[in-house]
C-alpha cells in the first residue's frame, strides 16, 4: 500500500505518494525509482519489486507531483521548459530528505524519470551511487514530438470515453492533470531547443543506459549522446531487439540482470 507525505518544495506544499519495496533491511542500499511522463507509483506494476529483490535493495517508488495520488496540477498552471530540472533539483531532494534517505543511493529511471535521473547524479554526485537510465530523453528529437502529438489525438479521441484517458484514470486521480502537464510542454515550440548537454559530463558512478530498438518516443542516439559525452568505458550501453519505450516492460529479465551487475560495481 501507498503512503503519502507532505513536502515544502517549488513555493507550495505537495503530497507525495511513495511506496518502500524490496528489502526491509536497515542496511539496505536504495534504489529510487522514478517514472515516466504519464506514469505514476502504481503504473510500474510489481517491476520495482522484482528488481530490488533481485538486487536485494530497498525500492522507493513515488508518483510525482500532478501524478497518481499525489498533488494534482492546478487547472491553470503550465509546466515551464526546466520542469525536470524542478523534480530533479528541488523536488526530489526535499523527498529524500523527508523520508531520511541514507548518504547515497541509486537511481532507476524510465523516458522523463531518466532524464529527471540524470539531472540529479549531475547535480548531486557525492550522494548517487548507481544511475540507470530506460529510454531517457537528453534532447528533443522529431520523433519524440510526432509520437507526443499522436498520443494526444488518441486521447483527445473519444472525449471523456476515450480508451486511453480510461487506461491512464485507473493510476491517476486527476487524469488530464497528469496528460496535459507532459503533453502540453512537450508540444510547446520552446521545448523544441531543451537538452542536457552540457550537464551530462558531470556524471559520476556507474551509469547504464538502456534503449529499445523499436521505441516509438527516441532513437538510439539518445543513449549514444550520453556515452558520447563521458571517458570512454564510463556508460555501458544496451540495446534492446524487440522492445519499444518500456524496456521493463518488453525485456524485464534483461533489465533486472543488467541492471544487477551495475549495482554491483563498485562506486
């Protein structure tokens, strides 16, 4: 079962829902999950769990503000271009430091998750450990943007009754909240120019990139831009046949095996 906390983070207080999976241990490492753009805690299914289980690690799994059962967006506010630089750099702290989070940690992260991932080992290097990073963006590519247009005539499609919005309503209490908040930067003009080029060569730690070579959100040079950016050997690489944007979902064992032999290296 989900909790909730509250937290003091962009200028209001937030709820926060999370979760703990995997080991109970005191001694265990974390692994802190962040999800994709229209995902949530409960979107990742029992995946963190089989995961940390496998790592023998303690899972925090948590829905970010305007997702799942935390703080919805309010009717008229509009995500700026830095939104996963807010999560990364001033949201996830502040729920890391509620939960009491230990000196370091991992991160697994999935499409916008693993950006926001990358944008906090950069910026946090002395406290991330481990980073996995599942169809991340660093740049805004055209196939990005027609996917994102498409998603959002299938949505639109349908109105109320459409089979997507009722898909996404189960793990969302306020569903356009969570659609309109990504759909709508994504398809803003001045998103077009955003990227991370410039913050990927402060990654530190073991680092692991994973990419599907059928995803319909990125192509491989999404994962080739971040090894390309760091000393040769630093960023291992996986792609993935016969997977689309949810590697975990398409190719689980080899995600949990993967990403096992990264936690085990040491930091």
């Amino acid at each position: 079962m989900s909790e909730v906390v509250r937290l003091e983070a962009g200028g209001r207080p937030l709820d926060i829902e999370y979760a703990f999976v995997g080991s109970q241990a005191e001694e265990a490492p974390w692994l802190v999950f962040l999800h994709e753009g229209l995902g949530s805690l409960s979107m990742w299914r029992d995946f963190p769990q089989q995961l940390c289980e496998a790592c023998d690690c303690r899972g925090l799994v948590y829905s970010r503000p305007g997702y799942g059962r935390s703080t919805p967006r309010a009717p008229d506010e509009r995500w700026g271009v830095d939104f996963m630089h807010v999560q990364a750099q001033r949201v996830l702290p502040a729920l890391l430091r509620a939960l009491g989070a230990p000196p370091r940690y991992a991160l697994f992260g999935h499409s916008d998750g693993g950006s926001i991932a990358l944008i906090h080992a950069a910026s946090q290097p002395q406290r991330v450990s481990h980073t996995v990073v599942l169809a991340p963006h660093i740049l805004v590519e055209e196939l990005s943007v027609a996917s994102i247009a498409a998603t959002r005539e299938t949505y639109l499609r349908g109105g109320l009754e459409s089979d997507l919005r009722r898909r996404l309503a189960r793990h969302h209490a306020d569903v356009d909240s969570a659609f309109w908040g990504w759909n709508d930067i994504w398809l803003d003009p001045d998103f077009r120019r955003w990227h991370l080029g410039g913050l990927l060569p402060g990654l530190c730690g073991p680092l692991l990139a994973i990419q599907g070579e059928d995803d319909e959100y990125g192509t491989m040079a999404q994962i080739d831009g971040i090894a390309a950016a760091l000393p040769a050997g630093h960023c291992q690489l996986l792609k993935l046949t016969a997977c689309g944007h949810s590697p975990h979902r398409d190719q689980s064992q080899a995600v949990i095996d993967a990403t096992a032999a990264l936690l085990a290296m040491p930091a």
